[in-house]
C-alpha cells in the first residue's frame, strides 16, 4: 500500500534528524530535530539550555503509520537579529506521519508562541543543491 510502506529491511519508519556534524540522518525515536534549515527552531526538550544543548523529546508512540513525541521547541527571538538572539523553549507536541519508503514525509509542530496557537506542518525534500534531504513548509514551495 503506497503511503504506509516501512524500509527494505520492515522495520519502523525513519524520521529526518539530527547526526554527527551538523548533518541530518534519518532515525527511529530521535532525541531532538533542527528543523527549520536557518537553524531558527529546533525541537528537543526542557532537559536542555539552548539550540547546541536542545534536550530530549519524549515519544509516546512509534508505529508503522504514526510517531508522536512532547517536549519543547527552542526558538530564536532574533534579537537584535538571529545570530545574536536568544533562543528559548516552547511547550510543542510534535506528529510525524505520511510514512514513504520506511521515511516518515510529514512532521506537524503543535505549540503556543506569544500568546498564539501556532501549528507547523513540514515536508521533506532532496535538495540537490545541497545534496541533503531537508524540511520544508507544507503549503510554501519547496
């Protein structure tokens, strides 16, 4: 069935996160997920102090179709602008879902920033430029 399928190998489906070196690899359970390409946002925990120390998410579920997790989403307040500001920590329930070729292709961010609900769905793409696969906003072209 198109959409639902798990890797070669018929394990869990994968999602796009952080590895060794600023690199993104695709992974079962991640601890934490930069997310945004500019480095703005980046999901982990409360356990953490910052972008580079993001914490830990918690996954209360991960199956063939469906990945959820809590934590917190840090974000940049860019400030005076984004490579000085201060980044700080948002209670975020995140969904991966739409699982293609053992890889989870949809990832939604559910959150309150200044007062306001806000709700994040991203996509994965291959930027052949980059030679990376990376997240994208759904509904923005990638």
């Amino acid at each position: 069935m198109v959409g639902t399928t798990t890797h070669a190998s018929g394990g869990l489906p994968r999602l796009l996160a952080d590895g060794p070196h600023f690199s993104l690899t695709w992974q079962v359970r991640p601890a934490h997920i930069g997310y945004t390409g500019d480095g703005s946002g980046v999901l982990g925990g409360f356990d953490g102090s910052g972008s580079a120390h993001p914490g830990h998410l918690v996954w209360s579920m991960w199956t063939t179709t469906l990945a959820r997790a809590s934590g917190a989403v840090w974000i940049d307040d860019c400030n005076p602008d984004c490579a000085t500001g201060k980044f700080s920590p948002y209670a975020v329930k995140v969904v991966a879902l739409r699982p293609i070729n053992g890889r989870f292709t949809r990832l939604t961010l559910t959150y309150t920033y200044k007062g306001k609900r806000q709700e994040d769905k991203r996509g994965i793409i291959f930027n052949t430029g980059f030679g990376a696969w990376m997240y994208y906003i759904v509904g923005y072209p990638p």
